[in-house]
C-alpha cells in the first residue's frame, strides 16, 4: 500500500512534503507504536516523528491511545495507522478530480472560445463579440480558437480514470 505513487502523494499533502512519512507509517504497521519507539527505529528527530503524527492525526488516518505510566506519571501516546481512512481519501480524491474534468468538458464542449495571440488570454464568444474581437487586455484582434484537442484529451482523461 505505501509503494503506491498515489498513497504516498497523499501522505506528502497530508505532512506537507514530510519525506519521513512514509518510514514513519512503515514502523507503525511493524508493531512500534509509540513516538519515542518510531523515533529510534527510523532514526528520525522525535520531535519530526510527532510533528508528522499529529499531522496525520488531523487528517483522520492515524489514532492514538494515551495512558499513563503509573511510576513516573507521564503520559505515552500509541499510535495507530489507520488504512482504511487512507482508501477514503483516494476515494473522494478521485470523486473530486473526476467531477472537475466532466465540469470542465461540459464547460469546452458549450462553448466557443477566441484566443488573444499577443498575452494568451482566452475569451467565451459572447465575451469576444461584445468586445468586437478585440482582446480588453491589450486591444490586440482576437482569433477563433479550435477546442475540440482539449475536448479530446478531457475525454481520454475520463475514460482512464473511470
């Protein structure tokens, strides 16, 4: 599961590029659970092995238990990675990237476009003609721009990822 490109492009949004993550995931699902047991099995800064489980504590795939050790009274915190939750964020990632690209064919395939050459400014045709084909950036003449390429590749995109 960690070897998986979009896994661990998920943990890296998740820890804000941490490249730690993915070793300190892998110890956790070896049976160390404890920040202090990652720390010195990874060989990580133990205050980098918290900063990246509180992380990805916040996004909902790891959990902890906190007890407290009777003898000297603090507190130790047993880390859970939580695979599942790991599923559902791809899942609504795709959901999410999939509902973009249909948005974004619906939005090219009902609409014309005109192209300004000089600053590269792309204008609906409504826009264009209320303006006299004339880009309002920089009063250049604005030219019919064929989108049925981008319409093309908005479709290839959707039937690889469905």
């Amino acid at each position: 599961m960690l070897s998986d490109p979009t896994v661990q492009e998920i943990l890296m949004d998740i820890t804000n590029d941490e490249k730690s993550s993915v070793s300190i995931i892998e110890c956790m699902l070896k049976g160390k659970t404890t920040d202090e047991e990652i720390a010195e099995e990874t060989e990580i800064r133990l205050n980098i092995v918290r900063r990246v489980l509180y992380k990805l504590y916040d996004a909902g795939i790891a959990t902890y238990k906190r007890s407290k050790d009777p003898e000297t009274q603090w507190y130790t915190y047993s880390w859970r990675f939580e695979q599942e939750k790991v599923s559902d964020i791809i899942s609504k990632k795709y959901e999410k990237f999939s509902r973009e690209i249909e948005e974004s064919l619906e939005y090219e395939e009902e609409n014309m476009f005109f192209l300004c050459r000089a600053n590269g400014h792309r204008y609906k045709f409504d826009e264009a003609s209320e303006n006299n084909f004339q880009c309002p950036k920089c009063g250049g003449s604005l030219e019919y721009q064929d989108n049925s390429t981008i319409i093309v590749e908005l479709k290839q995109m959707m039937e690889r990822i469905t």
